[in-house]
C-alpha cells in the first residue's frame, strides 16, 4: 500500500508521526496476533512491546521487501517464537478473557461471539505451536505458504501440511464443543 | 458440524482489543527513544564533521578558507537572493496596499491506487477575493467548469468577514441558504492572520517561517518574476495528515508584488484511508484596490433563502472549559483526539453524536427538546452546544497563533484533579494548564514538565 510505503519511509527519517500513524494501524491487528500464538493476553502486550521498542532502536535497518502488514506479523510472530523457546514450554491457557473483543456486535450477539471467541482460544491452544503459528500467519496475517516457509527455513509442503493438520484438529476440538 | 471452511472462517474473525493502556505504554516509550535517537544523531552527524576536519592540518586550513567565503556570500545574500528580492521585503510592500483583490482556482482529487490516473478532479472551484485591511474580507464561488447555462454569472457561495461589524455570512445559492456569525471578540480579525483566509501577507509570511529557496527568474504573462519555493514540511505549522508539500510565490522584479502563487500537497484521509490532492493557483493579483464602504455592508439576503444566525461567546479560555465540561456532561467524555473535534466541529456531526448519547445531561436536553418544532429544537440545541464548539475554536485559535498546545484527552478524565488535560504558551517562562478537573492555573517550564512527567504512561 502506497500509505505504508510512505509511513515507513518518514519513519526511517525519524518522523514521530509516522509512527504513531504506524502504531494506530496495526495495534490491534498486532494485538491478535500474538493473543493467538501465545495464548495469553500479557505475553502477548509483552511481545508488542519488545517489537515496538527493537522496530524504533533499528529504524534504519529495516528493509521492506513485501508489505508493511506482513512484515510487521512476521517480526511479532518470531519475537512470540523466542519467548516460547525462552519459557520452554508451552504457553498457559488464556487467563484474561476480559480483554478478548469481537467486532461491536449487539448484546446478545455479542455474547454468543465472546464465547466462541473464549471457546476457539482454548482450542488454539491445544494446537502444537508449529501448527498454530501456520495457521495464524496464514488466515490472520494473510501470509501465503511459500512465505511462511521461507520465514521457518522449510519446505512449502511442510507447512501446507501443518496447516491441514492444525485445521483437522482444530475442527475435531471445536465439534467437540458446544458451537454448532 | 463445522466444514475446515467454517473454522478457517472463525480463526480468520478471531480478534482481540488492546487494553486501554496499551497504547500510552508502548508508544510512549517508543516515542522517547525516537526522539533520544534523532537527537543522537543530530550530534553524532556534527561529531563526525568535526573529526574530519580536525583530522588533518590541511582540511583545517580548507575548511577555514570555506568558512571566511561563506561568510562573505552570506553577508551579500544577507537581505536580498542573487537577483536583489528578498522575500521579507516582498511582504513588506504588500503591506503598504490598503486593499487586494486576487482570483484563486482549486482542484482537489482522490488518489486511490489501481485507479485511472486521468480521472477529474472531484472539486473543481475557482473564488474571487477582495480584501481590505480596514473593512475585512469577501469572496465569490464559483464552479471553474460548470458556467451559467444563460451565459450569466453563476455564484454558488458568497462570504463576508465585515471586521467593523465583527460579523461573517455566508450565503449559499445553491441551497438557498444563509448563515450570520456575530462575535463578541477579535476572533474575525485575528482569522485574517491565519492561511486558510488565503491573505497574500499571511501566505509570504508562512513561507517565510519555513525553510525555502530562490527558483530563479522567469516570465509570467509577459511580467519578469523571480520564484520561491518551500517543500518543508512545517508549512502551515505541520499541519496533521499534510504531506508533500511544494508551494511557490512568484514576484514581480520591479513592483516586488505576487504575481503568481501555487500551493499542492497531499492531503491523507483518514476516515476514507485516502489521499487527496490538492492543486491551487492564486493569480490575477490587483494591489491598492480604492474599496468603496459599501461594498462592505452586509448582503442583501432573498426573501427565499432560510438561514440561522449565530451569536458566538468569546474564544477564550472560559469558554473553552465550558465546552470541555459540556462534552463531558452530554458525550460521556472528553474529546479523544483532535480528529474527534475536527470530526465533530460543525452543528450537524455534533447533533448526530448528542443523538446517540445516553448520558443523564443528554436525557434531560432530549427531554426538553420533546414537543419543540423542528426548527426550535435545532436552534435550542445549537445555543446548549456552542460551548463545544468553543472548545474546538479556542483549539484553532492556539494552533493559529502558534502557542505551543498539547492536549491529553485519551489519558486525562474529570477525576484526575492534578493531572494536565491541556497545556498552552503564554509566554517564554509560563504555560498555562488546565487540569482534569477543569480547574486551570499558570506555572512554569518546570512544573510543566514535572506534570507532563506525571502523567500515566
């Protein structure tokens, strides 16, 4: 997007408008990426933070080859990689459903949403992170496969298979739950 | 049972909302460093000078050569470019004029990308100013591509800033509509000072105020000019969601008068994520128009047209804490940001959030309002909210006069007592604070910045 392109070259120039233009834009969208991989609403401010912190400290490092969206999951996603490895094991369940939001929907939709919403976090959860991380860059990043193999360092049909095993599972979980 | 595309559909909507304080967190600190690096690298940018020169006894001799040539082409080019113009003195003849006429043509269109680039512009207006320095300012709107059908003239808007009456009306034609603004204070007048008046004085003065340069000689419509130009971005002081900015000023060489002035920039819409462009010509300049008085009488208005008259308080700072006070006590909140003034600047946006309000202040005014006519609802409702439009204008006003404002509505609530919501200049050793609780007094730089410190992350 020629916005994007725009915001990161005043960025690079030091522009604190462009940033917090940046910032505005992808807060949210940031936001639920890393919920989604780590499972927790904390770890995942944490990772937003780090990521923000370490995109300033190295402005003018940063090259864009495809877009700003993606790049910026890509970087969240290998900040929420490292602090996983880090704690050595897996992320703990959701523990702060209050900050868990769908789209304003009416009350009672609302309601019927924020549990599904409850409900698929738990199933993501039980996904192994490989799967779970395909899964998200690919449907909430909008990142193709061969993208995200070139970011893991892995073939194209590793990940394809990932996704398809992550979906199967997250499928057999959800029908297990009250969602029809 | 749910199909893979139903769970690919339900992962694709999960969506999470940042805690409030997310962003004041993050992007505070974020910020911080930013500045803390730009400033670094200023320094580091001059250390690195520095050591060059100092490196060798040879680069020391040069650069002390460059530096005694500089100085004495700056001193030759100390009030005059290479031609002999000098653009303060552009504006120092300009304002010798008692009154100026100018014609200004704008075309405005939305870039949006994969569209065709050849698509006309979606405004395409041409207005005629005439502005005296005693008796205000008028100017005439009209449509550059859309003439008269029976070869007349066709006005679509007319507006008047008649200084002696501090009254401004604005007429609209095409809808048969009028407004009529009185003020109490010198706010009319103190407009003329900003740009958007389009007051050649105040447009020197803006590329004056930023970083610009020379063009060179050319010629207009047979008339010798001597250009200048600024791309920087202060113009207009940084204007929000302004970028691109390419304006130039061309100036007769013998009389020192515009003769030509263009101004483009790229304007990002936020609400439509869009950009658009805006191209303006100000041309046809006439210098010490004779202004006859009544030229400046209030407009005879047609019987047909329907209007509203508006009798606005003082733009002061009384007003603007009845405004905040106001937003609060019928929107739930203050402002969040200054597009939510911006949005909410004109009557009809800020009826329609009223309209959505639930507060008890909002209930009991909808109370009232039950049973009214159409017309005495809206005028009741326009009286009960000027306040809140103070606010914003008392905003304009700040950012006119370049007072240094900073405002913290996202962060500040009525019950933050000793916590800034706003902040202006007054002058070099004092700021002016207006707290949570609306409450305001003055302080200095440093207690300024001990309660802007203060303030939660």
């Amino acid at each position: 997007m020629l916005e994007d392109k725009l915001l990161l070259w005043k960025f690079k120039r030091g522009s604190s408008e462009a940033l917090e233009r940046i910032y505005d834009k992808y807060e949210a969208y940031l936001i639920t990426v890393a919920t989604a991989l780590l499972n927790n609403t904390h770890a995942a401010e944490d990772v937003l933070h780090d990521f923000f912190i370490s995109f300033v400290k190295s402005a003018d490092k940063v090259k864009l080859h495809g877009n700003l969206k993606a790049y910026l999951a890509t970087c969240v996603a290998n900040l929420a990689r490292n602090r996983i490895k880090r704690m050595q094991r897996e992320p703990i369940a959701l523990d702060d459903n209050d900050s868990i939001e769908s789209a304003v929907l009416e009350p009672d939709l609302l309601a019927i949403q924020e549990e599904e919403t409850a409900i698929l976090n738990q199933a993501i959860s039980q996904l192994p992170y490989e799967q779970r991380e395909v899964i998200v860059l690919h449907l909430q990043a909008d990142m193709r496969f061969t993208q995200i193999a070139k970011l893991r360092s892995t073939s194209v049909n590793t990940i394809r298979s990932r996704y398809r095993y992550g979906l199967e599972k997250l499928r057999s979980l959800l029908n297990s739950e009250v969602l029809k | 049972m749910k199909s893979l595309q139903d769970i690919q559909k339900i992962v694709a909507k999960f969506n999470v909302k940042p805690g409030p304080e997310m962003r004041s967190k993050v992007l505070d600190e974020a910020l911080e460093i930013q500045r803390n690096q730009n400033q670094q690298s200023i320094s580091d940018t001059k250390l690195n000078i520095w050591r060059i020169i100092m490196k060798s006894p040879i680069t020391k001799l040069a650069t002390a050569a460059v530096v005694v040539i500089a100085c004495l082409i700056g001193l030759s080019f100390w009030r005059t470019t290479g031609s002999g113009i000098a653009l303060a003195d552009v504006l120092a003849r300009i304002e010798k004029a008692n009154a100026f006429g100018s014609s200004r043509q704008w075309s405005e269109s939305e870039k949006i990308t994969g569209e065709d680039p050849n698509k006309p512009p979606y405004v395409d207006d041409a207005r005629t100013y005439l502005i005296s320095q005693e008796y205000g300012l008028k100017f005439k709107e009209q449509p550059k591509e859309q003439p008269d059908p029976n070869g007349g003239e066709s006005t679509f808007l007319e507006e008047y800033w008649l200084l002696q009456k501090k009254t401004k009306i604005s007429i609209s034609h095409k809808k048969k509509e009028y407004t009529r603004e009185e003020f109490e204070d010198d706010w009319l007048e103190r407009q003329l000072e900003w740009p958007w008046a389009n007051d050649p004085r105040v447009l020197v003065k803006e590329i004056l105020g930023c970083k610009y340069e020379s063009m060179g000689r050319a010629t207009i419509d047979g008339i010798e000019v001597e250009g200048f130009q600024t791309t920087d971005p202060n113009w207009v002081g940084n204007a929000p969601n302004i970028r691109q900015v390419d304006v130039k000023m061309w100036v007769d060489v013998k009389t020192w008068l515009p003769v030509r002035y263009e101004e483009a920039y790229v304007y990002f819409e936020e609400k439509r994520q869009r950009f658009e462009h805006t191209h303006s010509v100000m041309h046809d300049f006439r210098w010490d128009v004779v202004v006859d008085a009544a030229e400046f009488e209030p407009p005879v208005i047609p019987d047909d047209y329907t209007g509203t008259v508006v009798k606005w308080p003082s733009i002061n700072e009384e007003n603007a804490i009845q405004g905040l006070k106001l937003w609060v006590e019928l929107l739930g909140n203050y402002p969040k940001s200054i597009m939510d003034m911006i949005v909410l600047r004109d009557f009809t946006a800020l009826r329609s959030a009223f309209e959505k309000s639930e507060t008890p202040a909002a209930m009991r005014l909808k109370e009232e309002l039950k049973g009214l006519s159409q017309s005495d609802k809206t005028n009741r409702l326009r009286v009960a909210m000027l306040p809140m439009q103070c606010l914003n204008k008392f905003r304009i006003k700040l950012g006119g006069d370049k007072k240094d404002p900073a405002y913290y509505w996202k962060i500040v609530t009525p019950k933050d007592t000793d916590k800034v919501l706003m902040r202006w200049k007054v002058s070099d050793n004092e700021y002016r604070v207006i707290y949570g609780d609306l409450h305001a007094e003055t302080v200095t730089p440093d207690k300024l910045a001990e309660l802007e410190k203060a303030l939660p992350k």
